[in-house]
C-alpha cells in the first residue's frame, strides 16, 4: 500500500486530505503534536513514518487565527519553519525518501494587488508580518537541496468550506445579524 504522510494533519485542509486519501487507498500517517499520532519530538518514529513514502505533505504551523501578539508571531514563525527544518532532518535520515515533499506557504508573500494577479512568474513580494514568514518558511523549505526528494511550495491563501475553514466565522456573524446584502440587494447566508 502506497503511504502519504501528512504533517500538521489534525487541522481543517489535514483532515479532508486524509479522508480522500484513504477513499483513494492510501496509507495515510499524521506528523503531530496532538496526542495518538506520530510525535514530532520521536525521532526513530519520524524517521520511520517518511521511510519509503510517496508523498510528504507538511502542513504544519500556528493558526492565523489569532491575535498578533509578540509572542503568537514568533510562534506563527518558528512553527513553521522549524517544523520544516525537522521534516528535512527526518528526511536526510532515510534511506528510501519521500518521492515528494509538498510544503505548504503562503500566496500573501504577494504584495496586495487589485492592479493584475500575481504569480510565481511575475509577482511582486509584499512586505510586513506575513510576508517576512512566507519569506523564511521558504528559505527553510529550498535551503537544502534533497536529491531523491522533489520538493513544491504551495502558495495557498484563506481556505473556505462548509465544515470549517474561514467561513465558519463569518457564517456565524452573519447569523448573528452582522452580515449584509450583495450588490444584488439578496441577503447571503440567511
């Protein structure tokens, strides 16, 4: 059976991949500090976890959702970046690699554009905060090179569903009455 192992897997994006990843037949394995999954701090576990996987998907790091706070910030860093060093720790340790590494990062790396898209190709780097994240959760990502393993940042930005996601809160303040009307004058989400 083929393995995908998913680091920082309890969260909202973690669990739905999981589920169709098992739906697809796959061997699926959670990286967590949560208890009943494999610990980030057990090395001869992690190690063994990404031995002979097909795909690593690291997903881990700080929610978003909170307060930037001096130390929630400095918690939404190293989250992610020493998470992503200790996955390529794990990953010089094995012998039969992960084929792929898909990490996850951010598309507010982008500077805030309403003028064209932005890209990888002819984007403009913003600045500030979340910027200065995307920027070192990157530099830990490619700063070494992993010969067996191809490695893909993957840029995502809010994600939204009907379980979860970022439109849970607004759901909610919208049926506390906080919510409006579209341009269209029809009430959303009543």
């Amino acid at each position: 059976m083929k393995k995908i192992i998913i680091a920082g897997g309890t969260g909202f994006i973690g669990q739905y991949l999981r589920m169709q990843f098992k739906e697809q037949g796959f061997e699926v394995l959670i990286v967590s500090r949560d208890k009943g999954y494999i610990n980030w701090e057990d090395d001869s576990a992690l190690i063994e976890t990404l031995e002979g996987a097909q795909v690593l998907i690291n997903l881990a790091g700080k929610s978003v959702d909170c307060r930037y706070t001096k130390k929630n910030k400095e918690l939404i860093l190293s989250s992610r970046v020493d998470t992503t060093r200790r996955l390529q720790w794990a990953i010089e340790q094995c012998e039969h690699p992960p084929r792929l590494w898909v990490n996850s990062s951010t598309a507010t790396i982008y500077r805030h554009a309403e003028d064209r898209p932005m890209d990888e190709e002819t984007g403009e780097i913003g600045t500030g905060f979340s910027v200065e994240v995307a920027k070192a959760w990157e530099g830990a990502f490619f700063e070494m090179k992993s010969e067996q393993t191809r490695k893909i940042a993957l840029r995502i930005a809010i994600v939204l569903g009907r379980e979860g996601g970022a439109l849970k809160p607004i759901v909610n303040l919208v049926r506390f009455g906080l919510g409006g009307q579209q341009g269209n004058g029809r009430q959303i989400f009543s």
